[in-house]
C-alpha cells in the first residue's frame, strides 16, 4: 500500500536529518548567525486544507528572500505588468546579491528574486503610500493567507540586516544612478530589509504559499487572490530563478519551483496538488538550505511531485 502523505513527511525529514548542521549559516547578517543549526523542520500543505508536519515545523524562523514571492504577487497586483519595465524575468546565474550583471544591463536587474530586483519590486510596491503601510499590508497578506495572526517581523534581524547592509546599499543605489527606483534609497531598503525578518515557521508558510498551488485561489473558500495566468507565471519566475546560480540544480533535483532563503527556509509549489515549506540554517554556496532541499527532493520523490510529470 502507498505511504500516507504524513508518512511521507516523516521519512523526508529522517532522510535529510543526518545532513542537518552540514553548510554554513548565514553569518553576514550577525542576528542569523546565533541561529542553532542543528534544527529541521518540514511542511507539507495540501489542496485539500491539511498540513502534514514533522520535525521543527513550528519553530519560527527569519524567511529572508522567500518573502520576495509574496511582495512579487503584491506588487503585481498594484502596478500590473508595469513592474516588468523596471525588472527582468531571465535566470541571472549570479549570486544573489551580485552587481556585475547590473552596469553592463543599465541598473535593469534581471529578475524579481535577486536582490537588486526585489529591492526594485518592494520599491514599486510602496508606490505613494508610508513604508509602516506596505508593511502592514504585506503581514496581513501573509496572515490572512495563513489563517495565522501571530505572524511578525523580527525587529532584531531587521536591523541587524540594515546595519550589515552595505551590498544591498550598494545595488539600490546603482540603482538610483539608472533612475530605476522611485523612492530614496533608504526607503527602500528599509522595507525590504522588514520584509526579509519576517519570522515564520513551516507550518505557517506552506499554508501562506499554498494559494501559488491552487490557481491563485483560497484552497478553503475559492476566492481567487491573485489571477490564474499571474499565478503560473510567478511560479515560473520562481523555477527559473528562485535558487540564484543553483536554479538548475534544484529543478533539476527537486523538480517544482521554489524560493530559497538564507534563513534556511524554502517554499516550494507543486501546482494543483500543494505547498512545501522546508527549514534547517545549514547553506550551501548560493544560500540554499542543504538539509531543507535534501528534504524536498526526498519528499517531491517519494510522493511523484514534480511540473515535469
Ligand atoms: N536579506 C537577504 C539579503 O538581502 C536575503 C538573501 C536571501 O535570503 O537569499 O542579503
């Protein structure tokens, strides 16, 4: 008989277990760098409206650049496909705070999930409103999203990221030297560094993505969140870039699209059939969770999850 969706879960999370602690912490942002790496956590929310959990599935953690999806699916909303003018949709096969690629392309950055386009997204995405506001509507998206109201902002890693932040300085304000940001640099930074601390736990960011899985609907009452074709091209983004210059690899083993944090979290979606949060602070080279991706590939398998179907 097949396993059961928890059993599945489980025997992920025991299969990557023993590569919990392998890689380094992200330690440029020293409020990371307390961080136990000896942790692992893994979600897995259906369309169904059930979240199978194993390990530290309810520990909070900073998600980092996985945020970067949901201030995607926001901004869009708001600007429409105006955002595309001042950001790209192409792999860039840098690292994910890399600025070479940013003179040679005029201060254009390749795409939403690097640094400089996400800089370039929240700044679109604070549009003629304060930065407290788009905050505040991007933790109620996420709330909502996650039936989940005790979702916060980690103030300390917040500024613990704005005072390390010298490189994220430096591509917003190359940035603004190409006039492609709209606000002063330092607004910018200040949302987007707020939205990287955001701290949640598996549990509440598989069901927070799981709207990417359903069509761009609530998967309790159907309401559609964001449209359908927004939906499948945000996933796609995400296959193609969400990982930096290891894209490839976790398509190529994992198989969905994803979004990878240097807090060790990592979302993925498996269209029509659920969300995916996987968490352990060990990185590999391009800031991916080597622990959390080993559990996804795991568990992508064993369950026969994958676009490439
Ligand atoms: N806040 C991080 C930075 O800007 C995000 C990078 C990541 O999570 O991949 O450096």
């Amino acid at each position: 008989m097949a396993d059961t969706m928890s059993e599945m879960v489980d025997a992920a999370l025991a299969a990557a277990k023993p590569r919990c602690g392998e890689g380094t912490v992200a330690d440029y942002i020293p409020a990371l760098a307390k961080v136990d790496p000896n942790q692992i956590g893994l979600a897995v929310a259906t369309t169904d409206g059930v979240c199978h959990t194993a390990g530290d599935a309810d520990t909070p953690f900073s998600i980092q650049s996985v945020s970067k999806v949901f201030t995607l699916a926001l901004a869009l909303e708001r600007t429409s496909d105006a955002l595309w003018s001042c950001v790209g949709r192409e792999p860039s096969g840098t690292a994910f705070n890399s600025i070479v690629q940013l003179e040679s392309e005029n201060g254009r950055p390749r795409n939403p999930l690097i640094n400089a386009g996400a800089i370039a997204v929240t700044d679109r995405l604070i549009g003629d409103r304060s930065t407290e506001e788009t905050i505040a509507e991007l933790v109620g998206f996420l709330r909502e999203r996650a039936v989940d109201d005790t979702i916060e902002i980690d103030e300390e890693v917040a500024q613990s990221e704005a005072k390390a932040g010298a490189r994220n300085r430096s591509l917003a304000h190359f940035m603004a030297a190409f006039d492609n940001l709209t606000q002063p640099v330092e607004t910018a930074l200040g949302a987007y560094f707020r939205q990287c601390a955001l701290s949640l736990s598996c549990r509440q960011l598989a069901q927070a993505g799981l709207f990417l899985a359903c069509n761009g609907r609530d998967p309790k009452t159907g309401a559609q969140i964001i449209s359908e074709e927004r939906c499948r091209r945000i996933n796609a983004v995400m296959m193609t870039c969400g990982h930096y210059d290891n894209s490839g690899e976790f398509a190529f083993r994992v198989g969905l699209p994803g979004k990878s944090g240097v807090g060790g979290g990592i979302l993925a979606i498996a269209p029509g059939r659920g969300a995916i949060a996987a968490w352990s602070p060990g990185l590999n080279k391009a800031g991916t969770s080597l622990a959390g991706s080993a559990a996804l590939e795991h568990f992508a398998k064993a369950a026969g999850w994958s676009v490439f179907d």
